[in-house]
C-alpha cells in the first residue's frame, strides 16, 4: 500500500476520542538519551503497547529528522535530537490513548537523504536554527515536500535563528515563501480548539518565570509553505518548543498542566491530524 492510499485511508477512519483532558503521568523524565542507529529507544518508562500484526505497516511512525548543525552533528548527536527520545515516545503514546490513531511505540530517526524517507507522510524537525543543509538533502527535500510529504519544523527562536534556518529552506524552495497562519486556520481547530496561537517556553524558561525563550514573549509564528494547490508541505513553528511539553511531561506537575496538557498535546495531535487528512 501506498502512503497516499494510507493517507486516504486515515483520513475516512480517524475519530477522535471524547477524553478533553490528559491525566497527569510520570513518563518520560526528560533525560536526553544518546541516539544510536538502528537500535531501539530506550523508553525510559514510556508504556509500549502492540498494533494489529495485520495492519503492521499501517500505522503512524512519528518520524525525527537528523540533520547537520553548523559545527557539525554534535557530541551526543546535535540539535537535531533536542528532547529524544522522549518527546517522540510520549507524542506516539498520547496519540494512541487519546484518539483512534494507531501509532507505532518506537518512532524513526532518519536522514533526508535515506532510502526510506518516502515511506513517511510526516517528518519532524527539531532546532533548526543553526542548521545546513547539503545539496543532496536540498533536493530530497524538495522532492519529498512536493510529492505529497509534509514536513513540520519547532522548537528554535529569536530573528537570528530564523534568519539561518529561512535561507536554508530557501534552498529548498527558492520560488516560494513561508506566510503567516491566521488563527482561523483550521490546523488550530481541527481537533481541539485554540483561542490564541500555543507559545510553549521549555521546563527550563519556566522555571526561571518566563512564558518565552529569550525575549520573544508573545512573538510566536505558525507558517506554512504550501504547494500549487494550496496544500501545506511545510509547517513552521518558530518562538515556541511544542515538543518540550511531551518530552517533559513526567517531570513536573505544574510545567504539565500549564503547557503539556493545554497547549503541546492538543497542539500535537491537531498537527498531525491535519497532516495525515488533508
């Protein structure tokens, strides 16, 4: 099966669950494990769960993108693997508890240039705010975005950022231009509903009493590239960390209640749902 026929096939058979709210939980400590590959995560807690052997290959796979920072990859792996595997786990597991989305328990770290990039409908990118791209992954990503791919992009801040990850994906799209979500935008409706766009600080800017990282409070951007057809290929969260409200949600109740439960969840599960139904 193709994964735009599974595309299809999400799309008619996704329900979600009548369950507003999620029940505090400590899984996922929000310690960084160091990423090997081809081994499996360690979960550090996260429950694991089995699918259907018959519909194996037809679930969710939260997919992680590994990429180059300038400096290179990194000690313990990069920017890229801010908040892994946590984050990825504990977004698989909510997925599948809280809506009828059946997600695989371990997720995927790639590369953009591997052979298997189009075997997933959504990739998920990290901290991109020092990122390079080189010309091969210039191209797959391209090719991926604009044969059906959606690619979504957190967790990086301030306008210097920004403006290093904007030339970046202007190599990707040199005729194209990221534009402003509007609130009305179904993506923060679609599931659950936002009356403001979601600015998530990570555990860290919180307890120092800040709601944003580095003085960009009230400064959160949701933009989109989008194809010919209106279609979103790539979503930009920029001046908020969506995935640090997964990734630490067992570590404190209060961080939980105020960013994982209210704003990161909710905001996950609509991402995705738009993703895979449009």
């Amino acid at each position: 099966m193709s994964w735009r026929q599974w595309i299809c096939m999400f799309a008619a058979g996704v329900a979600i669950t009548a369950v507003c709210a999620v029940a505090i939980a400590q899984r996922g400590r929000g310690y960084r494990r160091e990423f090997r590959p081809g081994e499996v995560a360690d979960r550090g807690g996260v429950p694991a769960w089995k699918n259907d052997e018959q519909f194996k290959d037809d679930v969710f796979i939260f997919t992680r993108v590994r990429f180059q920072s300038y400096g290179g990859w990194g000690g313990r792996g990069g920017k890229w693997s801010t908040d892994y595997p946590d984050a990825d786990l504990n977004l698989s597991y909510r997925l599948q508890q809280l809506t009828t989305i059946e997600s695989d328990p371990n997720g995927r770290v790639i590369e953009l240039t591997d052979d298997t990039l189009f075997d997933y409908p959504l990739i998920y990118m990290v901290e991109p705010g020092h990122i390079y791209f080189e010309e091969e992954e210039v191209l797959a990503l391209r090719k991926y975005c604009l044969s059906g791919g959606f690619l979504w992009v957190d967790d990086f801040w301030t306008e210097y950022e920004w403006d290093n990850f904007y030339g970046e994906i202007k190599r990707v799209f040199p005729d194209r231009e990221p534009e402003e979500l509007p609130l009305e935008h179904p993506i923060f409706h679609c599931v659950y509903e936002f009356k403001e766009k979601p600015q998530v600080p990570s555990i860290h800017a919180w307890y120092d009493g800040l709601k944003a990282e580095r003085g960009t409070e009230g400064q959160q951007h949701y933009r989109a590239i989008k194809d010919d057809k209106g279609r979103i290929m790539a979503l930009i969260c920029h001046n908020t960390d969506v995935g640090d409200g997964w990734e630490r949600e067992g570590m404190d109740p209060g961080y939980f209640k105020e960013y994982s439960e209210k704003y990161s969840y909710p905001m996950g599960i609509n991402i995705v749902t738009y993703a895979m139904t449009h």
